[in-house]
C-alpha cells in the first residue's frame, strides 16, 4: 500500500494539473507516516485560492483517493509553490500578536476565522496553552479566542501543528 498511496497522489495531482493547464513538475515523498506532494513551479498561484481553500480541497481528494478502501491510512500533505511554510510562519506571527495583546490587555482577544486546516494549533510547547485557547462556537465555528493566562500558568512559545 506504501507505494501505490504517493502513486495514487501523483496521478490526482497531475490529473488537476493537466485540467487546469499548469506547467508545474509534481514531488512525492512517501515514508511509512506520511504522504507529502507538492506542485512545484510558477504558475501554482491558482492552485492555492483564497487562503488555501483550493489547495485545502486538491489534499482532500489527494487523501480520499489515495486510501479508497483501505484500512489502514496515514497522513497527505499537498503543498504548491511553499503556500504552507509561508501560511503557517504568517498564522505564527498573528497568534503571537494576539497572544501578547492578550496578556497585556488582560482580556480575551478574537482570532480571525481560519479553515480547520489553518486552526489546528499544537499547544504543547504553545503560548496558546498557557492561555486555555477557547474555541467560540458562533457564526461559523472557526472563531478562535485566546484568553490571558491565569497567575499559576507560565509563558512558552506557540506553534502550528
């Protein structure tokens, strides 16, 4: 199964890249957790939308496709042009901001509505930990809040899982 999941891939993303006209080559690497594909070239701007909604949905069907049937899956990451390298250090900073206007304000600070693929925040090493990160179940169930740290919660470093 190894092999034929990054074959599966590459065939989906050349299939939507010949749909679409790119001329862009395709990587795969395949291990035994992951299945990571990415369009590499310069016109890959489509593949992206607005804030990765398109390449969101191209990784979707990349990981439906590739584990039709199967039992056993792992995980499929499709990438274009370095989108979610610059997404992820671009969702760093802003978590970052809102985490210190949350502490020096001393109030809960709203974070944008972000798709879930975007809001999955690893709060072990996280600054969001230590703010008992709440999600708001409002309009859209994305929004995100970050709450100021109570006095026995410490201060460490936010990241994106």
């Amino acid at each position: 199964m190894e092999n034929q999941a990054g074959e599966r891939v590459r065939e989906i993303l050349s299939r939507i890249g010949a749909a679409l006209d790119l001329q862009a080559a395709i990587e795969v690497n395949e291990t035994a957790e992951a299945v990571d594909a990415r369009y590499v070239g310069d016109d890959v701007g489509v593949l992206i939308g607005h804030h990765g909604s398109v390449i969101d949905a191209i990784q979707h069907l990349a990981y439906r496709i590739a584990f039709h049937g199967a039992e056993d899956r792992k995980l499929v990451s499709v990438d274009a042009g370095g989108y979610r390298e610059r997404r992820a250090t671009a969702l760093r900073s802003v978590g970052e901001q809102a985490a210190d206007a949350a502490i020096r304000e001393q109030r809960p600070v709203a974070l944008d509505p972000m798709s879930p693929s975007s809001g999955r925040w690893s709060t072990s090493t996280s600054r969001a930990a230590m703010m008992s990160r709440r999600t708001a179940r409002a309009r859209n169930h994305h929004d995100a809040w970050l709450w100021p740290p109570s006095s026995a919660e410490s201060v460490s470093r936010f990241s994106l899982r």
